[in-house]
C-alpha cells in the first residue's frame, strides 16, 4: 500500500514536471523501445568521442604554444594540474573516435543504410569521416616529437612528388610553411579549423538524421529499403525524453569512461606500447619513419612501385589518386550506383563485394606498413597480398547469392569456388617464388589475414540470411517481472564505486594532481564509466514496461565494464 502512494506521488511529481517544462514537445525522431542496441547507435558513440575531442581541446589551447611545440606538450604532461589527463585522453579520444567511425560507415555500408532518403547523409558522413582523418593528421602532428617531425615530412615529400614542384610546393606552403618557424603555428591553425568544419558537417549530418530517423530493423522490413522511416504513430514508440535522453546520457558516459580509463591505462605502460600508440613524445633516434596509424594504409600505396608514373614532376600521382581521392569518391557514389530495393548484402554482391575490400584493404594496409614499414612493393607482393580477400569475396558472394535464391549449390559450383580460392591464396606467391622474388613470408601472411577478415564477414552476411520477422513490441503486464533483482544490487554497487572514485580524485587534487597523474585518469575514467553504468540502469528501469528480461549475461555486460576498471585500477595502480 505504502509503495503504491510512493509510485503516485512519484509519478505526480514528474507528470507536473514533464508538462511545465514542455518535454512532450521536444521535436526530436522518436525510436522504439527495441532500437536501442549498440549496433544502431554506433554513431553516438562518434559523436561522444568528438564532444570530448572538443571540449578537452578547447582547455588545451589555454596552454599549448606553437612556437614550442614539444616543450608545452611536455610541460601540459609533466607540469600542468590534471594536464596529462586532458592530453592523453585527448589524443586516445582520436583513436577512439577514428575506430568507431570506421566501424559506423561500413555497419552502414553492408546494412544498405544509404538508401533513399539517406543519400544526404551518408555523403555527409564520408565526407566528415575523411575530414576527420586529416584534421587528426594535424592533431598528431601539433605534439612536436619525433613522430610528428616524421609525418610533416612524409606529407612534404609525398605532396610534391604527386602533385609536382610548383603545386605541390604551394600546397606545402599552406599546409606547412615555407619557413620552419612557422609550421605549427599553420599546422595549429588548421587543426582548429578543420575541428570546426568537422563540427558544422557533424550538426548538418545529424540534421538530416534527425529528419529521417534511423532505418527500420531488417527484422521489420525483410530487408528491403521501404519503409522508409519508422513510423511516428507507432504504439512502442519511446518518449524522446527521458528514455531516449537517458540512453545517450549512458553512452557518452560510458564512451568517455572508457577513452579516459585506457588513456589512464596507457600513462601506466607506456613504455610497453609501439612508438605509433604512446601517450607520451617519441623521441628514440631509431624510430623507423612513418605516419600516424590511420595513414599508414596511404604510406604503403605509395610505396607501390608498378604505380608510379614515367613523369619527371609527378611520378607518384598515380598513388596519390588510388590513396587519397578515390576511396571517398567512390564511398560517396555508392548510392547513385546501388538503386536496389533490397538492403540485403547478398542481395548486392557488388557494393558488398567493394566494402569486404576495402575494409580489409584498410586493415591489412595499416598492418603490412607497420610490420614492413619504407620498404617498397612490386606486383607480385601487392598481389600476395590484395588476391585473397578479392577471391574469397568472389566465391563467398557467389554461392551465398545462390543460396539466397534458392538455386541448388552442386559440386561444380564448390569446386569451383574453392578452386579460386586457392588459386588466389596459392598461385601470387607461387609465382613470385618461380621469378626470383625474395621474402614473401609477411605478403603471405597478410594474405591469410585478408582471407580470414573476409570469411568472417562474409559468415555474418549468411548468419544473416534469413531473419526472424519482428512487430510491434507490446507492453508487459507486470513491468517489475521484466526488471532483473540484480540489477538494484549491481547499481548499488556502481554507486559505491562513483563515490570511492570522486572522493580519490578530490584527494588527488588537494595532494598533488601532477605527480599522481596516472591515478587522475585512470579514477576519473572509473568515476565516468560509473555513472554510464548507472544512466543505463535508469535506462533499464524506464523501458520495463516493454522490454522484457533477458539473459543475465545480456543484462548485466553493461554493468560489467566499471567493476572491471575497478579491478584493473586496484590491481595496477592503486
């Protein structure tokens, strides 16, 4: 009897609440109850990772000076109350950030999200995504270290020789200056600046995001790209505030928690880390020089020797095209290409095709100029390499489409595909060794791990053959039976954990943030991840009444995330 009035009064208080303040109005698209997935949301976990980028390097400005590049880097880390805190997470937030914006584009990709009406927005986040790429370049190269030197000079040389002395040299100029004193003060200048041009691109995407909402489930539509919108009059719909207020709130929590606590994690062993990946500066003489990590892909087209072109001025502009302007180009046509009705990637074995390679292209790009870095690649190797992938790509579209159509898969068609796929595995390095190409061992490699990347995406493609349909969610009768009696106790507990970490992190400040720099971030990470494992248990709470229980594993691996921190932190650095 006694809850019953609490719940009434409660429910009083927020009827009174949400009616003065006039949330019901908030025009934002409205989702059901079962859209709120980490699949579906990957774009606010990139947004997340930029509003941090943003705000920590917004207080960085008040204490980096392009004049001195290296000594205020160091001086933000060694010197500055909490400065090692706001760069380290600064920079692990362009990791973050960059990853699950790979991760976003090709999830969409595959999914055919790039339907009509979301041609707009799709170009709008390839184009973002690529901004995003160089305004991270800038970023890197802004610490002053060996690494940075390294990649202002790679980018130098590679300008001119693609784009010829007198262009390449004014695009140097711009970028770089002419005059060593003034190289920071441009490349600072334009690290803010493309940040802001990343941000108005970011508001108009999510503009038209806002405008169409995100596209009906596969399990709604049978994979086909209509409906297009998810309907407004929908009964499961949830109300943007405050249930899908408080799920954005649980993500950017948990998203910063976990930039900062691994940014905390990093500070710790840094000295474990490759050069690529440090939280401090790198400046051992035996570095081997590269780019940063994300164009370390474009490092090794132009280090492809059967591409350069017999022109005495710009010999590597045909790497230059394949690296840097073609990938973009052709992310953005894929919607004026694709006009299928069906979102299925078997349904589309082209563009699906072209995203399995690229994907895999990317990666194995990045991993072979980190294992082979300056060293230059012949055809042979390049084939040893890309042939898997592409081959497996191939056989795995061809049989799936036949699957999927219901024509039979026979013994000609299996030998066929196994046929080139060995083929394409065995013959490059074959052939390489029957010509006198030496040292194909990492090609090799890299070509196992094409293939690997490949069959395992092409294994979600077929776990995704056919899926169960999904209608409209019904409300539970009993609300309280869909919240699991564990949950308050784990809360609880996270509650514990949020004071334990607060109360550290004022300790800290009163002692000595600066020499005890490691335990500020890895406590503020956990304090963060606390209370986005808290906004989702609220979260939970608030959709009871039409999600029901799941398994405990699924309920609580949210929940997981700051008991693990926690364990790390006692373990390593308290």
């Amino acid at each position: 009897m006694a809850r019953e009035r609490i719940n009434t009064y409660a429910r009083r208080v927020w009827d009174w609440i949400y009616e003065r303040s006039g949330l019901e109005h908030i025009p934002f698209y409205r989702v059901p109850y079962n859209y709120f997935t980490l699949d579906i949301w990957l774009g606010a976990i990139v947004a997340a990772s930029f509003f941090w980028l943003a705000f920590s390097g917004l207080l960085l400005i008040f204490y980096y000076r392009p004049e001195q590049p290296l000594e205020s880097t160091k001086s933000i880390l060694f010197e500055k109350p909490f400065g090692a805190l706001l760069l380290t997470s600064h920079l692990y937030a362009a990791h973050f950030m960059l990853i699950a914006i790979f991760a976003h584009a090709f999830r969409n990709l595959f999914k055919g999200v790039y339907k009509r009406p979301r041609e707009l927005v799709w170009i709008l986040g390839v184009a973002t995504g690529f901004l995003a790429l160089q305004t991270a370049f800038f970023g890197y190269s802004l610490v002053g270290d060996r690494i940075a030197k390294e990649a202002i000079n790679i980018g130098t040389a590679l300008n001119i020789r693609s784009l010829g002395e007198e262009i390449g040299l004014y695009v140097v100029s711009v970028l770089f200056g002419l005059d060593p004193a003034e190289t920071y003060f441009r490349v600072f200048a334009l690290h803010v600046l493309a940040a802001a041009i990343v941000f108005l691109l970011f508001l108009l995407h999510f503009g038209l995001f806002e405008m169409h909402g995100p596209a009906p489930k596969e399990e709604e539509t049978g994979w086909k790209a209509k409906p297009e919108k998810i309907p407004q009059d929908r009964p499961d719909l949830a109300p943007w505030f405050p249930v899908n207020f408080v799920f954005i709130t649980a993500v950017t929590l948990l998203t910063w928690g976990a930039i900062i606590f691994i940014a905390g994690l990093a500070q710790r062993f840094a000295d474990l880390l490759p050069p690529l990946f440090k939280p401090y500066p790198v400046e051992a003489e035996d570095f081997t020089p590269m780019p940063p990590w994300f164009f370390l892909y474009t490092y090794r087209i132009f280090q492809m020797t059967f591409l350069t072109l017999n022109l005495e001025d710009t010999p590597q502009l045909l790497q230059f095209i394949v690296a840097l302007v073609l990938p973009p180009l052709v992310l953005i046509a894929i919607p004026f290409i694709d006009r299928k009705l069906s979102t299925h990637p078997i349904d589309r074995p082209f563009v699906s095709g072209l995203g399995i390679v690229m994907l895999v292209g990317f990666t194995q790009l990045t991993i072979w100029s980190l294992i082979e870095p300056g060293i230059p690649v012949g055809f042979i190797q390049f084939l040893t390499v890309a042939s898997p992938p592409i081959v497996t790509a191939i056989a795995g579209l061809y049989l799936l489409r036949r699957v999927r159509q219901g024509r039979p898969v026979g013994t000609g068609e299996l030998l066929s595909a196994t046929g080139l796929l060995v083929g394409g595995i065995l013959l490059p390095p074959l052939i390489g060794m029957a010509i006198g190409v030496p040292n194909l061992q990492e090609e090799f490699i890299m070509g196992l791990l094409g293939f690997g990347m490949a069959s395992v995406i092409l294994g979600w493609m077929a776990a995704k053959m056919k899926v169960e349909p999904e209608g409209v969610l019904e409300r539970q009768p009993d609300p309280d039976a869909s919240i699991p009696w564990y949950l308050p106790l784990i809360a609880l507990g996270e509650v514990g954990i949020a004071v334990f970490s607060a109360v550290a992190l004022i300790a800290i400040a009163i002692v000595d943030p600066v020499a005890l720099a490691v335990q500020a971030t890895v406590l503020t990470g956990l304090l963060l991840l606390a209370g986005g494992a808290l906004s989702h248990a609220i979260f939970r709470a608030l959709a009871a009444d039409w999600l029901p229980r799941g398994d405990v594993l699924g309920e609580i691996k949210v929940h997981l995330l700051p008991y693990i921190a926690l364990a790390l932190t006692l373990i390593f650095i308290i």
